[in-house]
C-alpha cells in the first residue's frame, strides 16, 4: 500500500521538459526563452538553432524534450505543436571572490537557472472556427471605428 499517484498538473494536450542548474543568470536565460514563446515548436526550434547565444544550445535541448515527451508519452501531433510558456527560474549561486588590491576582495556571484518548457497541441480547425465566430460578433463595433479612422487619416493626406 503506497501514497495515491499525484494528478496530472498539466492539461491533456501539454507536455513539459524541465532542466536544472543551467550555468547562467535568469536574466540572460530568459531572453533566449522569450525570443520561443508564443512560437509553433518547428520554428522555435529553427531560432534557437540559429542565436548567437551560448545558452540557446541547451534552450534547445529542453525544447527537444519536451516535443518528444509530447510524442511518445501523451501522443500529440509533432507538427501541431507550440510553446505555450517557456519559464525561468532562479536556481542557486555558487559565492566567489576575487583577489584586489591592499589584501582586500570582492565578492562574486556565479548564477545558475531553471528552465521550464511547456509545449502544447494547437485546437483542430472546427474548435477554431467556433471561438473567431464567438470573437468576431463582439469586435465589429471596433472594427467600423478603424476603418472611419483610415478614412479620415486619408483625407487629411490628399488636403
């Protein structure tokens, strides 16, 4: 008799990767993980795999888990696959210091990260359809507003 397995914390359509102690700062890594998020997996993968940045190879790497974990473990379509939240966190930091002048040092801190990458299966077509007519009916107020603002801006051009 053991403890009841835990519940599912993702919905049945994500899959996720996590990695531990990345040697970099949080500050550094999150601007590789901002440069995916909101990105289809196959173009997510083509940015990271073309940044100058040292951390994006490992970036990559979760990445690649998570779109395997997808496939083999919750059997999700690979090529309708996005980044739905690529998440930094701060993991510990090693205290070191350096050697100055007079006898003296400075404190230094050497940073590592968390990196949590969850990828998710896009809604088929139909479902899509159904939600942009629920949209559309309430922005068409808003869009006769934008056009009569094209039309005003246009005519103050031509006078």
């Amino acid at each position: 008799m053991g403890k009841p397995a835990t519940p599912r914390q993702l919905h049945e359509t994500e899959a996720s990767a996590y990695a531990r102690a990345l040697k970099t700062s949080p500050r550094k890594l999150n601007l590789v993980a901002q440069a995916i998020r909101g990105k289809a997996a196959a173009a997510a993968l083509n940015e990271l795999a073309f940044n100058r940045r040292r951390i994006a190879r490992d970036v990559r790497k979760v990445l690649q888990a998570a779109i395997a974990n997808a496939e083999n473990n919750h059997q999700l379509d690979v090529d309708r696959l996005y980044v739905k939240e690529a998440t930094v966190g701060r993991a510990f930091s090693l205290g070191r210091f350096h050697v100055r002048g007079r006898g003296r040092i400075s404190p230094v801190e050497k940073y590592f990260s968390n990196l949590l990458v969850v990828v998710r299966e896009r809604v088929p077509e139909e479902r899509a359809k159904d939600e942009d007519k629920g949209e559309a009916e309430g922005k068409s107020a808003g869009a006769g507003k934008k056009l009569r603002a094209k039309a005003k801006a246009g005519g103050k051009e031509k006078a």
